[in-house]
C-alpha cells in the first residue's frame, strides 16, 4: 500500500513540526495529510515518540497525554458514498516550486485544478490506479481534503496546497478542457 522507506523519512521530517498519531484508529497524520499505518511502520512510530500509546508531537516536543480521537480520524477517513464525491483526476503533471513538488488534479465535471504535496503521492504505492475525490459536504468544498481510495478502502487523505505567485502564473497559462471525449489539456 505504501513506499514504507519514504513513510518513514516523512515520519522522521513531521516530527519537527506537527505529528499525530492515533493507535485506536491506526493512523498517523502531519495535519496536510493522514495515512493509515502498517505493522512495519510501528517500529519508527516507537523510535519518534517512544511508544506506542499515541499522541501529538509539536516542533519536536513530544505530549503523550493529546491525541485525536479516533472518530474524528474515521469520519475524515470514511469512504464517502458516490453521491457526495467530486471525481478527481491525476493529470501527472508537477510544478516545482524550490524544494516543493506540486502535483496537478483536476476536477473530472469541471476541469478546475487543484494541488498537491508530490510528497505524499510519493509515499503511495501505484498511485495511478487509485481513485481519487472531494467531498461535496466539505465547506468550502475547494479545500476538502483529496481522498486516495483502493478498492473500497481510503488509504490516504492529501490536504489541497493554494498555489500564489510564478507558480499561480503558471498554472493559470492553461486549464483542461472537460467534454464528452477524454480530458485534454489546452495552453490558454
């Protein structure tokens, strides 16, 4: 399901700024995205927080006594039914931005872009064959956070980047064209 190499150097990274991680759930979460953990994750979990009883760690300092409930990891990683998915699609086009990779989705209705941390798509083994989607009971439903599902299962929510300056330029110089035929991308 994941690359566990790079789930454990994003462990590491994450643990200087925020880190969360629930053993209820079996989850672990930076706050940009959550990701479901594997017994061979549990071994770097142990070495960053020194157990495995959960908790949140904060630029490094580690509280053992906070922790996000479970259902609140659960509601965000509940499949949502197909009537409230906005189909998502992996253009596989990147935009660097110094050390930040973006990756470029689109909304499959409307063609709208929307970007994510290469990272995270990095961690995901076979990210192409997953699906992906929004929820439209998300408000504003822009920043729904983009749910990675293989089979029937949610195995990662991606937090949207908002893109500003060059990069903003850029990505605006085009847009995909949404119609009966496969999308295509059109230079504006």
């Amino acid at each position: 399901m994941y690359y566990i190499s790079k789930v454990k150097s994003w462990i590491k990274r994450a643990r200087h700024g925020r880190l969360i991680y629930s053993p209820e759930a079996e989850m672990i979460s930076d706050n940009y995205a959550i990701i479901r953990v594997t017994q061979d994750m549990k071994p770097i979990i142990f070495e960053v927080f020194r157990h495995l009883d959960g908790g949140v760690i904060e630029a490094g300092t580690i509280n053992n006594t906070r922790t996000l409930k479970a259902e609140i990891f659960y509601f965000y990683m509940k499949l949502r039914d197909e009537s409230n998915q906005i189909k998502v699609v992996d253009s596989k086009l990147k935009f660097v931005d110094g050390k930040n990779e973006f990756r470029v989705l689109y909304v499959k209705e409307t063609g709208k872009k929307v970007f994510i941390n290469d990272a995270y798509v990095a961690m995901i083994k076979d990210f192409d064959s997953c699906e992906l989607y929004l929820c439209k009971d998300w408000n504003p439903v822009h920043r729904s956070p983009v749910h990675v599902v293989r089979g029937l299962e949610v195995i990662s929510l991606i937090m949207p980047f908002a893109i500003k300056g060059s990069l903003k330029e850029l990505a605006d110089s085009f847009e995909f064209k949404v119609g009966d035929a496969d999308v295509e991308r059109i230079d504006a």
